[in-house]
C-alpha cells in the first residue's frame, strides 16, 4: 500500500460539536422516503383533512449491476479544503469507526470515489439507494437516544443498522426499514441542507451509519454530527406535562424530536395512522367548558385530545379522540408554519391529555400550543338563533362556527353530503316580491341554506325546505375558504326565515362573514312582466342577467327537448309581423336555451310548450353553449306579439347575455342575374349577409358533392385578374358552402355545375360548417366570377348570418441588384419587397397581443447593430392561419414573404448567399423557408413543440447553379394560429463569388 493509500484509509476527523437545536424539523426536505399507502381510496367526507402523499422517487427499470469499486485517489472531483477522497470505507465491512468523546463527534467525509455496494436497498421506500455510500460505526448505549444530523453537498439519505445484521443486505434492509426497532432512516436530505435522524439504542453494542444516494452519479462531501439527546419527558402517554391555566389560558413551546411513536396503529377516525413521534399534555377540564386549542408546528401535525378515564390503552384513545367531541376530538393535519385551532367541549368533567403527533417517523420539530377557555356563539341551534334586522336594506354579521356543535346528523338538503359539522343560525324576516342577496365568506369550506319559520327547528321540516331548490327554502355550497359565494333567494311568500351556516366535516369550522341585501328583482322574470322590446329601424338589442334576482316558473318546460328548463329565466314582448322573418341572435355567458310563443299561450305552461316545441310553427327552441352566439330564425304564420325568452337547464346555470332581434329583409341578390357587385379597396373586400331572406334557384347544382345545393343562396359578382390568387374566407353560422364559377356560365345551373365542380380549373366549392374556411382561388382567364353562399337544405341549421372576406393577393414589384453586395440593414432597407408581417428599422420589441408569454426576441441585430428585418419588429409575429402541414407551405397566400432579385454575373465560378438568422417560433407549427424562384433551397423547421434555439445563426446557400442568371430569392415565413412567439429576423445578408 502506497503512503497516500495508508494515509487515506487512516484518515478521519473527530471533534466535539454542538448539537445544535434539538426542536427544528427533522430534516430540511420533509417529504417521507418511506411511502404509506392510505386505507382506503375516495374522497374523505366525514373525516378530517389528511395530506396528500407526496410523489415517491421512481425506481429504474430493468436490472442494476453494482458500479465496480475505483482505486483510491482516482477521483478527479475537487474537493473543499479539510476533505479528502474515500477509501474503503465504501464497503460495510471496512466501516470508519467513530468514537463519540463526551458524547459528542463529527464526521467530515465524501462519497466522490467511491461505488454502491447493494444495488437494491431501499430501507422500505420505494428508491433504491444505488448511489455511492460511506459507512461508519459506532458504540451505543442501550437505551440512550441519539441524534445524527447530516449537511452533504449532494442530495443525500441517512441511514443505520446493527451490528447483528452482519452486512448482508437482507438484514440491513430488515434493520433500517423498522422504524426504530433496530435501525432507521431519513427523508431525502437535500443539497447544502441539514437532516437529522433520531435513534434510541434497543441494547448496548455497534451500529452501522450510511451515507448514501439514490444516483449513481450523486456523490460529495459531507458533515456527520453524532451525539446523545435526551428526548422530551412527555414521549409517552403515562408521563405527561401538566397544563395550568393563568388567566384562562397558557402557552407552551415543545418539539417532538427524537421521541419514538408509542401507538403504531392510533389515527383518531381518519385513513392514516399516526406513525410519527408524538408528545402530551395533561389538562383538567370541568362539564361544560369550552377549550380553544392552538398549534403552531414546524412540521406536518396532528393534534388530537382524549379522555384519561380509559388508561393509556391504543383502543381507548382512538374511540375517544374519534368521538367528535364528546370524549375527545382530533385536528389535522396542519402544515408546517401554518396555525389551527381545535375546539372542545366534553361531555363529562375529567382530566384529558393533548396529544401533538405526526403520520410519519420523520415529521418531528418543534411547535408552539396555546390551550385557553372559551365561551362559543349562543347561536349554535335553531332554538337559540340570532334575529337580523336590515337597515337601509342591508346587514352585515361576523360570526363563528367554532367551538360549536352539529344539532342535525342526517341534514343534506338534497345534496349528497350531510352537515355534519357545526353550525351557526341567524333569522330574518323577508317580504314577498322582494329578493335577497346572501354573500358568505367563510375562513372555511362551509354550506348555507334557508328554511321557513314552519320548520320549526324539526329536522325533517328543516329538510323538505332547503330542498325545495326556492319554494320554501335552498341551499348552496360548498363555498371554499377562498369566497365570497354570493346568492340570492326570492320568498314564495312573507316569512320569518333562518339562515344556517354549516359544514360537512366536524373539524370544518372557523369565522364568516354574512351580507344580507334586499333588492326588487327585474319584473320580467315572470311570464305576466314580460319586457316590451320595440324594434326601431326593424331591430333591437337588449342585454340582461338570470343570475340575480330570478327563478324558474315552469319546472316542467322543455319546448320538445330532452331536458327540463329548470333554469331562472327572463321574458321579453315583442309584436311581428306575419309577412317578415326574424333573427334572434343571443350570445350568453352560461349554458343557454331561448325559446319563443304567442302571447296567445297566456302564459299557461301546456300552451307555451305545444308553442315552442313546434319547430317554427307557432314558436321554436334554440340551444347556446357559453360564450358562443348563435341565431334563431323565425317567420310568424300571422302578425301577432310573441314572447321570446332566455332559459336554462339548471337551476344552478344562470348569468349574463346579449339578445339582438332583426328583421331579416329578403335578399335583392338571390338569384344569380341580380347578383351584388363586389369593389374592392386597397384588394380589399368585406361582405356580411344573411340568407335566411333568399330562396333557392337552382336546385340541381352539385358542384361534384353527394347532395344538390338546394338550400337559400345569394350571389355576389367579382372581376378578377387572370393568375392573381384570391383569398376567399367564409365564416358562417350555418352549415354551409361557398360557390366560385365564371361569368361565362351566363347563369346556367348546367355550366355553373362546371364550373364549381372543375377543381379551380373555372371555379371551386368549400364546405363551411359553423366555422371560418378560407379559398384560394386563381382564375385562368380575366373577367367577371360568381361568389354564391348557399347550403343543401332549407331548414333551420343551413341559412343564416355569414361574413366573406376578399383578399386579391397581387404579387409585389421586386427590386433588382447585381451581386456583389453586402447589406448590414443599419441605414438603408434596399426596398425590399415585403408583404404581412416583414418590416425593416430598429427592433422595438414589446410583448404585445400576439405574444403568449413564451417568446424571446432577440436584444439587438447580428454583431451589436441595431438594424435587421424581422416579422415584426414591435410585437410577436400574427396569427395569420397557415393550414399547411409542417415544413410544408403549398399555400403561399398566408405567408409573409420578404423577396428580391439577383443577377449573379456570367463570369464567376461560384456564388454564395449568407444571411444571419434569428428564428424564434412555436416549432411543429410555425417555419422560414428561403425560396429560389419559387422552390424551397433552405428549410428553418423541424417537427416537435419546442422552440428553435433563440440564437443569431448564419446561413450559407450555394448559388453557383445560377450563374449567369437573375434569380428571385424568396424569404417564406409561415405562422399557424396556434401559438406565437417573437418571430424570424434577418440581419447582414450578403452574395458573393469569384
């Protein structure tokens, strides 16, 4: 052995250390590396809330080989100074011993250099420790507790085993999986962070302690710290600290580090045992008081409390602290740095214990608990509610449900979960006609509901009116901790009615706040008040809200749907004409049903449904998802006043809308020979029509479709040049189709079949369903084209409202240059041709509309200039809407293009284009391409849904086969309308050659 080697292996430092601060957390990350599996799967109704187990560390699939051990001193990791590299002790069986002098020792060591020795422990959890790790022994003394604190520099566990386990695998892994027994282990101990681990030596003799990782490639330097804890006195059940209250209340500091859980099984009602370490307190309480008490921990607890009449027995203490309070009462859990309160009010005068416990061995730290008496709210039950009286049409109550108690058991008005929490109750009197808006905030997850004084405090009654969804009473929640809710409730009649704020869980409680106004609901929230709406001009618009102040009249309507309309709704008058259509276009914020029927149906629920399930006859349905628009059409039989009105499905659905009624005048442009003439500005068109008012002429065109477009249609004229492309976009609100024939086809349904049918050749078809679809359409010839917009069907869903945007894509006038040349964009732009998004100058970039938040433009142009050309130099690219596949532009008509023209002289023999490029796009849906007389040469795109590398890049393109040649080069820059980021710039372009 080489003097290093001896000098390695013997090395060790020992020194007396402090031992630090017996209450802070267990360890800096306190996430549990041994995962428990809850009893039972499901949301927890009644029982307390638990926390969610975090994620556990993946094992690796497949087999694992242990890495082969490095020879000493191989390791090229720099190491602080006072560190040198492991050797040997790497391996269990050449553990560094550690001698603790008074008491005390640390440890200074490393893992870099060394290699795993068992590939599969994992000491319970569900990683296996396949890092490198370093062993040490030490002599304990039975029944003295220790305290083993680790900061690595590498994300580290902490682990120990006997002596007796003999370094065989199994047994270490039996040893440091128990919890205790006869080994332990840690959470993951974070990087630079401090874990501590707390044992308590079951006899006298050697144990093992590891460090080690879950990462092969996870190694460094680490401080072990070793020394004997006295840990609380008041670990254990029999032996707890007594409370004495000053001034009704008293305040006391404690940790549970390094004590041992004495009750495995113990979890108080709930899913998930308290396997922590727990410590307890001694109170003595009298009949009929109540106690707050209040936790503050630095660790993920439980606070429980119990009777002490059953003896420290397991089975005693967990009926009691399930009791819900009546022998005792639990609280959890309660994370770490977060304050809760426990409320407790016994049944029996005894003396009770406190219990601050955890669900697993390494939840532990200190905590700080104030136990104080308390007199609760002497509205607790409907006997003894609290009258409210409005002032000004208004009231406003703070209150408590804390340190109440549930009065009814079984109460769920209607809903599926029963109150079984604590509940406060408050009465008013409330007029009929009237509306009243209740706005709870509650610190909790709570419930309201309303009963009338008939109920009288009986649970049944209390039941059958806050289940009535309105006519006696209702309900509403859960409102979360995170409010306001607000609601509101129209009296059927002039009552005394009580308020009661509650919960679902007993340990769901906490302080509110109650507003109560009163308002005049809006008329026309019945039938008989129905709003008169006059249509000027033949139009109208009328915005309104079911959310406030109305409920549904007929329960039972459903105008020959499926569903009942049990929704608030609103009504409208308005007189038609028998001669005219009408469009009701309504835009809602909810889930939405408008409906129609005579004034003749005298509001009579059996008249208004025969009416409006007739499907245009005497009235008619129309159904609206959130936030869409669409439209309903109708054509009275005779000139009369009808009733449109705006509903829904559900009591619970309601909100804000937009209703715009219109006389839909008949087409002038229906047929063909009287067809409008379209005029473009700037190659510009935009046209919105309607062809509910047209009829169908020619009921044999197919334009090569299944099915003949015998639907309403109306025609627009167009003169187009031959080989400029137009853009036709068609958005409609029908199921539709957009017709594109010639002039020549003199308006004859056989040639105008022809044509729509020909491919482009002389015309084109595109099918537009309740959406925007866009055309490009090239004409071989000049002259005048036809624009239909028609359907296949006569019957409502194929007519309607529809916009067609023109767009004549006229090709730009390119500049020239002969080569050589070289452009840095600083002072001249050369008048470069560019269409959309291309432009020239300084970047000035802001995120604006387009952007999504993702993007990373460039700081500046190539080389420290400031001058470039990009696709926007303000904001991110547009959406322009390229539909072509990735990589792929066959459509260039959406594209924004920056070109020109070069003439490579005759005389070289080789030419070279070079450009920097800046490409910043959502890949997979937006590319650049550089085109060379209309071919692609240069593709920036690749598949995927991550960004090119935002990055100054330059680019060369070989033009030697053009010599001789003008060429017209072509930068392509395709967006989607998916996402955007900042977009492509170009910066010091040149052509050179020789």
């Amino acid at each position: 052995m080489t003097t290093r080697g001896a000098l390695l292996l013997g090395w060790l430092t020992i020194s007396i250390a402090a031992c630090g601060d017996d209450t802070k957390p267990l360890l800096g990350d306190t996430r549990p590396h041994r995962e428990r599996a809850t009893a039972e799967a499901g949301v927890d109704l009644g029982a307390p809330d638990l926390p969610a187990p975090d994620a556990p560390r993946p094992r690796e699939a497949g087999p694992r080989e242990a890495a082969p051990p490095k020879e000493a001193g191989l390791s090229d990791t720099k190491l602080p100074d006072g560190f040198i590299p492991g050797v040997g002790n790497d391996r269990c069986q050449k553990a560094t011993a550690v001698t603790l002098t008074g008491g005390k020792a640390t440890v200074n060591g490393t893992t870099v250099g060394l290699s795993d020795e068992f590939a599969s422990l994992s000491c319970g959890g569900y990683t296996a420790f396949d890092g490198p790790q370093a062993y040490y022994k030490v002599d304990l003394v039975g029944g003295k507790s220790y305290r083993f604190a680790l900061t690595p520099s590498f994300s580290a566990y902490l682990y120990l085993f006997s002596a007796a386990a003999g370094c065989a695998e199994g047994a270490i892994e039996t040893d440091c999986a128990s919890q205790g027994a006869t080994g332990a282990v840690s959470s993951s101990i974070a990087a630079s962070k401090s874990g501590e681990l707390y044992f308590k030596a079951p006899a006298s003799g050697s144990f093992y302690v590891a460090v080690d990782s879950s990462d092969p490639k996870t190694s460094g330097t680490f401080t072990l710290e070793i020394a004997e804890y006295t840990p609380p006195s008041n670990g254990v059940c029999a032996q707890p600290t007594p409370l004495t209250l000053s001034g009704g209340k008293v305040t006391v500091t404690g940790s549970t580090a390094g004590v041992l859980d004495e009750f495995p099984g113990l979890k108080c009602g709930g899913y998930t045992t308290f396997d922590g370490p727990q410590v307890y307190y001694s109170l003595a309480i009298a009949a009929g008081k109540s106690f707050k008490l209040t936790l503050t921990p630095t660790f993920s607890a439980y606070l429980y409390v119990f009777s002490s009449s059953g003896g420290c027995n397991e089975g005693a203490i967990e009926t009691y602290c399930a009791s819900g309070g009546m022998t005792g009462a639990m609280m959890g859990s309660i994370s770490s740095g977060t304050t809760k309160t426990l409320f407790f009010t016994p049944n029996v005068a005894d003396t009770y214990l406190i219990a601050i416990d955890s669900s697993d061995p390494s939840y532990a730290g200190s905590f700080s608990l104030t136990v104080e008496e308390f007199t609760p709210p002497s509205n607790g039950t409907c006997a003894k509610a609290k009258a409210l009286q409005l002032t000004s049409g208004k009231v406003v109550e703070n209150g408590t449900t804390g340190g109440l108690k549930d009065e009814f058991a079984n109460l769920n008005c209607g809903g599926h979960s029963s109150f079984v929490g604590p509940q406060a109750y408050y009465t008013l009197p409330m007029t009929q006609g009237k509306g009243y808006k209740l706005t709870l905030t509650p610190t909790f997850s709570a419930y309201m509901y309303v009963f009338s004084s008939a109920a009288a405090c009986q649970e049944s009654k209390i039941q059958s009116d806050c289940s009535s969804k309105g006519a006696t009473g209702d309900r509403w929640g859960s409102i979360s901790s995170s409010g306001p809710g607000t609601y509101v409730f129209l009296p059927d009649k002039s009552d005394t009615y009580t308020i009661a704020i509650d919960s679902s869980s007993a340990t769901s409680f906490g302080d509110f706040k109650l507003e109560v106004e009163e308002f005049a609901p809006p008329p026309n929230g019945v039938c008989a008040g129905a709003q008169t709406v006059t249509l000027a001009n033949g139009s109208a618009s009328v915005t309104g809200t079911t959310a406030i102040g109305v409920k549904d009249q007929f329960p039972t309507l459903k105008c020959g749907g499926t569903s009942t309309l049990t929704g608030p709704q609103l009504y409208y008058r308005l007189q038609l004409d028998g001669s005219k259509t009408y469009r009701f276009k309504l835009q809602p914020t909810f889930y939405a049903s408008l409906y129609l029927f005579p004034e003749a149906a005298a509001c009579q629920v059996s008249a208004i449904e025969t009416a409006c399930a007739s499907k245009g006859a005497t009235g008619d349905l129309l159904t609206v998802s959130s936030g869409s628009t669409k439209s309903l059409y109708f054509k009275p039989a005779a000139t009369a006043a009808y009733l449109v009105a705006v509903d829904s499905t559900s009591s619970t659905t309601s909100g804000d809308f937009t209703l715009a009624i219109d006389t839909i005048a008949t087409a002038t442009n229906a047929t063909c020979a009287t067809a409008s003439v379209v005029t473009l500005q700037n190659h510009l068109a935009t046209i919105e029509g309607d062809t509910a008012g047209a009829g169908n002429e020619f009921s044999t065109v197919k334009c090569g479709l299944t099915s003949a477009l015998n639907g309403p249609q109306v025609y627009y004229r167009l003169n187009m040049t031959a080989g400029i492309p137009y853009k036709l976009s068609l958005a409609t609100a029908f199921d539709g189709y957009l017709v594109v024939f010639s002039g020549a086809a003199s308006c004859q349904a056989g040639a105008i079949d022809t044509d729509c049918a020909s491919a482009g050749a002389t015309g084109q078809v595109l099918a537009v369903s309740n959406t925007q679809k866009t055309l490009v359409f090239t004409p071989k010839t000049t002259g005048a084209y036809y624009l239909a917009v028609e359907s296949t069907d006569v019957k409502t869903g194929y007519y309607g409202y529809f916009k067609l945007d023109v767009k004549e894509v006229v090709p730009p006038v390119l500049p020239t240059f002969t080569a050589p040349f070289s452009w840095d964009f600083e002072t001249d732009c050369k008048g470069l041709a560019a269409t959309e998004d291309w432009e020239c100058g300084k970047l000035a970039f802001k995120a604006g509309p387009n952007c999504d938040g993702s993007e990373t433009p460039p700081t500046g142009g190539h080389a420290g200039g400031t001058g470039m050309w990009g696709t926007k130099l303000n904001d991110c690219y547009s959406p322009l809407g390229n539909n072509d596949s990735a990589c792929s532009a066959t459509d260039p008509t959406d594209d924004s293009i920056l070109s020109f023209k070069v003439t490579l002289p005759s005389s070289w023999k080789s030419a070279e284009l070079s450009y920097w490029s800046y490409l910043d796009v959502m890949v997979g849906f937006d590319w650049g391409e550089l085109r060379i007389d209309g071919t692609p040469v240069k593709q920036l795109c690749k598949t995927g849904d991550a960004p090119e590398p935002a990055a100054w890049v330059q680019e060369k393109v070989n033009l030697t086969p053009y010599l001789g040649k003008t060429i017209t080069l072509a930068f392509h820059f395709s967006a989607s309308s998916v996402v955007n980021y900042s977009g492509w710039y170009l910066d010091d372009l040149a052509v050179s050659g020789q």
